[in-house]
C-alpha cells in the first residue's frame, strides 16, 4: 500500500521513487509475480491460481504524482498496480480532508493554538511539532461524519485566522481522468476509493452505501468498466464493518481491501472483504523482510499473543 510520491521542492512528504524503482528491481531478479489486486481477490473465491511469490502493489487517494510518477515506474517493471481513487477528488468537487489539516498548519506560524472538542491546546504546550499536531488533529477527525469534519476543519481554520481555498493548492491536486484513462490503457489497474473520502463507519447505511456506489458509477462511466475491487476510506478495523462488507458484496465487488497490516491468506475466504495490506516499507531492510516469510511469521505470533 502506498500513497504518495515524494517531491521535496513542492513540501510532499511520501515514498520515494527511487526506493520504489530498487525495490521492483529487487523483487524481479527472486522471481517475484507481479499481480493485481483483482487476481488477489479472485484467487481467494478460488476462480484462479496464482503463482507462488505473487506480490501486489496498491495506490491510493489518486493524487497527481500517483501517476505521473509512480505510474511510469510501474510500467518500466511491467508491474500491473493497482491505483485506487477517490472520484469527488478526481472531479474537483473536494479535496482531502487530511490535506486541508496539513495545509492549515502550514499557514501559521507557531506556537499554534486550536481548539479541540470545545478545549483550546496550544503546540507548545504539548511540545508536538507540526507533523505530530497534524497527526492529532487527524486523528480527531477519524471519529466524525464527513459533514462534521467539514465544520471542524471551517472552525480551526477561523481559529487560526486562515482561509481554508475551495480549490486545492498545487502540492494537494488530484491527477485528471485523461491520465487514468491513459495508465488503464497501458496495463495499469484504476479502482474505486469513496467519492469525498469519508469514514463509512462514521457515516449513516444510507449514506455509507451511497459512497461506495458512487464511486464505483463515476468509474463506470469515466473508465468503461466495471469495478473489481474497493478500498475503505482510510481502512482502519474501526472504519469499516459488516455493513460496509456486506455492501461492497451486494454492488457486484469481487473483494476489498483495508489498511489492516498483513498477507492477504488465499485459503481464507472469510476476510475477503477486509483483506490487508502492508504499507509500502522505508527501508531495503523492511523490504527484504516483506518478501520473506519472517514477516508472515511475526505477525502469526503477534496474533496468537493477541
Ligand atoms: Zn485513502
């Protein structure tokens, strides 16, 4: 799983391309299949074997350096990943709600004071530097409906006496349709994300079910296709549930993914609907340990000390 692509002159913090490029590399020359989450998804309901060693790399959000960068370095390694996208981003209509935290504290100078939850906390106060007051503050959204992290964000940003744009600013932008259209013709795989990006668990049936479909409609109608595969909005256990699984069951999706930390276990059908994803790791080190089985077995041991 990763998310965006490092770019330090415009301030995006990310994974690095150049990372991504050595660890393709490096998975080829052991042999490594490169397959589709679709494959994942079908190899689990038993419709499909896949080869020993298969790997499968995810995108999400659908950010411009997703593929305009990572894309083309996919391609060089026949790798086909999968970009997940938030179609309201895509449209215009939004942009994410974890950007505009970041770029709200991009704006102010410290020490910065914003209220959380009817209490006002100062930066300094707490001795968090920017990185970990916008992790805070994300976190706090995490608990909300879409609607009231809206009012949130509107409230913070006029307590920091900042203008929050209605367009995204350039390190924010969405990548264009065209783009997707074009990386879908060349081998690579678009899937559907959410349309604003909300915390389904957070939100009504109704409404839940409602950003799940729509997305996978904007997908229809601007990719020609039907979608295989969803991805949870931010995909943590608590963001999802049975709700959400049974949804994405009944609109036809073969599977989904989460942001649960693990293999994906093709013998088990049961989380086909939740299966995990590692995040993309930092180092060669961490790197080496995902294509080996330690990791399986450290998580294994995890569970059963859980
Ligand atoms: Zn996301």
């Amino acid at each position: 799983m990763m998310h965006r692509i490092a770019h330090p002159s415009l301030g995006i913090n990310g994974d690095d391309a150049d990372f991504l490029r050595w660890s393709l590399e490096y998975l080829r020359q052991r042999d490594f299949n490169f397959v589709t989450v679709e494959d994942v998804a079908r190899s689990v309901r038993g419709e499909i074997s896949l080869p020993p060693r298969s790997v499968s790399f995810t995108v999400d959000d659908g950010y411009w350096d997703q593929t305009e960068v990572a894309a083309p370095i996919f391609l060089e390694f026949d790798c086909p990943a999968t970009f997940f996208v938030t179609t309201g981003f895509i449209d215009r209509d939004i942009w994410f709600w974890e950007s505009k935290v970041d770029y709200l504290l991009s704006q102010c100078s410290e020490p910065l004071f914003i209220r959380f939850g009817g209490r006002r906390r100062a930066q300094g106060a707490r001795q968090m530097n920017r990185q970990q007051m916008a992790e805070a503050l994300k976190d706090e959204l995490k608990n909300l409906s879409f609607t009231e992290i809206e009012k949130k964000l509107v409230e913070w940003a006029s307590d920091l006496d900042v203008q929050i744009p209605d367009a995204a600013p350039e390190k924010y932008l969405p990548t264009t349709w065209e783009r997707l259209v074009d990386i879908q013709g060349m081998g690579l795989k678009v899937e559907p994300h959410g349309y604003r990006h909300s915390i389904l668990s957070q939100e009504s049936e109704a409404e839940s079910r409602k950003e799940i479909e729509k997305s996978q409609n904007d997908l229809r109608a601007r990719l020609g296709k039907d979608s295989a595969v969803f991805c949870y909005p931010v995909g943590r256990e608590v963001d999802f549930g049975v709700r959400e699984e049974q949804a994405a069951r009944e609109l036809g999706f073969l599977g989904a993914v989460s942001a649960v930390p693990g293999c994906v276990n093709i013998a088990d059908r049961s989380r086909l609907y939740r299966m995990p994803r590692y995040s993309f790791p930092d180092t060669k080190t961490d790197l080496i340990q995902y294509a080996s089985w330690i990791e399986v077995v450290k998580s294994s041991v995890r569970r059963r000390l859980a």
